[in-house]
C-alpha cells in the first residue's frame, strides 16, 4: 500500500474501528433481553434488592444513555478524520462538523434498518434522534473546546507582543 494512502487512511482508523463497535452492538448480543440479564446480576451485586420496576427504569435509561454516547463518539471520531482530511486553518469548522453528523445519520438509520432484520432488537426512529443528539452534543462540546483554546492562545500571543 502506498504511503499516501496509508496517511490519507490512518485518520479514519479511529472511525471505522468505532463503526464496527457499533454494528457489533446492533446485534442479537447486545438485545436488551441480554443486556438486561447483565445489568441484573452486577445491580444485584451491588445494591441487592432492587425491585423489577426499578430495574427495568435503569436498564432503559442505560440503553439509551449507551445511544447518547456511542454516537456522540462516533460523531468525535468522524470530526478528526474529517478535519485531518479536508484541512483548514481554523481549528474547527462547520464544515467539518457537518460532515460528521452525516456520517453519524447514516450509521444510525442503517443501524435501526439493521435491527428491523434481527429478531430480538426493535428498529425505533427516535433512537436515530437520540443518536444525533449526542453527536451533536458531542460537536458543540468540540466547537467549544476548540474556540476557547483558540481565544486563549490569541489572548497569550497579543499579550505576550505588548510587552
């Protein structure tokens, strides 16, 4: 493989590797029927007696919670590749951000297609909307992190040339 393949590849390691995280999860495997029995014994573990109704309040917002953040992930992850092929000056770019979110609607809906095939999953759109949320989320944080390190270290410079 030539080394500029190689280098225009390696950014989207990340990503790729974190797309078959989430095809894994979309599986049989990952069924709340499975992950539930999971959840169950580590929570009794833990805390005991905890009644079905508790149980099953914490098993969904797990579930959900693990949407939220596994997107937002993959939604991080597509940010750098994007930002490392497509570079720029500026630390960050809606350009950038908005081709990540791409990436993540596209993973999500096929995910929830996916499911609709595998017996023990449901395929729910609003799971694709909480997906997005956290990617969003995700990119706000990005945007904000990267906007205050920028501001910072133009405060740094101008302070640093006045003297």
């Amino acid at each position: 493989m030539p080394s500029s393949l190689l280098r225009r590849l390696l950014p989207w390691l990340p990503t790729l590797l974190w797309l078959s995280v989430l095809a894994a999860f979309s599986t049989d495997v990952f069924s709340a029927e499975h992950t539930g029995t999971v959840l169950w014994k580590i929570m009794h573990a833990f805390y005991g007696g905890i009644s079905d109704r508790q149980f099953q309040a914490l098993h969904f917002l797990v579930r959900k919670s693990a949407h939220f953040c596994s997107y937002g992930i993959l939604g991080m992850f597509a940010f750098y590749s994007w930002r490392a092929t497509l570079p720029a000056y500026p630390r960050w770019t809606p350009r950038w951000s908005g081709l990540a979110l791409l990436l993540t609607l596209a993973a999500a809906a096929l995910d929830e297609f996916h499911q609709s095939f595998v017996s023990s999953r449901t395929s729910n759109p609003r799971d694709v909307m909480l997906d997005m949320m956290g990617a969003v989320f995700f990119q706000v944080v990005i945007a904000s992190f990267t906007s205050l390190s920028s501001s910072a270290r133009r405060r740094k410079i101008s302070s640093t040339s006045n003297k």
